[in-house]
C-alpha cells in the first residue's frame, strides 16, 4: 500500500534535510504510533519495517519509548498485587 502525505514545500525541505529517507521516517512514525495505540504487535511491527524479526522490533520500539508501554499506573498495579500476594503467602505461614 502506498500513502501519500501532501506537505508544504518548504516543510518538505526543511524535513527532508533533517532525514534524508523522509518516506521511511514517515513509515516508522506511523507504525510507532500503531504501536502504542495497540493497533499493531511488535511482530507486525518488524513485518511492516522489514526487520528480522520481533527482537529487533522490541530494540526499535524501546529506542523510541514505545515498548513496553508500561506506565505509572501499571507499575502501581503490580505493587499492589503483589502486596497482596505476599500478604496471603504471610496468612499461610502463619496458620
């Protein structure tokens, strides 16, 4: 599939200096963002990069803050759980 963007032609230079490969910066902000959005996993992120395979597009993803796509809350919700957990683990040592 081919996508064509429209873009003004002095922010088309300006981009184009900046990269050179200004359709494949395109690309990987596109499927980054698909990424994070959970509209794609990261094994159909290195398909649509061309990459070896999922590891790669793990290291790809994680250079850009896209993976895990773990946040605070998550974080919060694991220490949680696992409160719990030790506090049910400290119930049964003590019966």
């Amino acid at each position: 599939m081919a996508i064509t963007i429209e873009l003004p032609q002095e922010i088309e230079r300006r981009l184009q200096g900046e990269w050179n490969d200004l359709e494949r910066h395109a690309l990987e902000g596109l499927v980054v963002e698909a990424f994070r959005i959970g509209k794609l996993s990261s094994y159909e992120v290195s398909l649509a990069l061309g990459m070896a395979g999922r590891w790669e597009a793990i290291d790809f993803l994680s250079a850009r803050g896209a993976y895990p796509g773990y946040d605070l809350q998550d974080l919060e919700d694991d220490r949680s759980a696992l409160d719990r957990h030790w506090a049910r683990v400290d119930d049964k040592t003590d019966a």
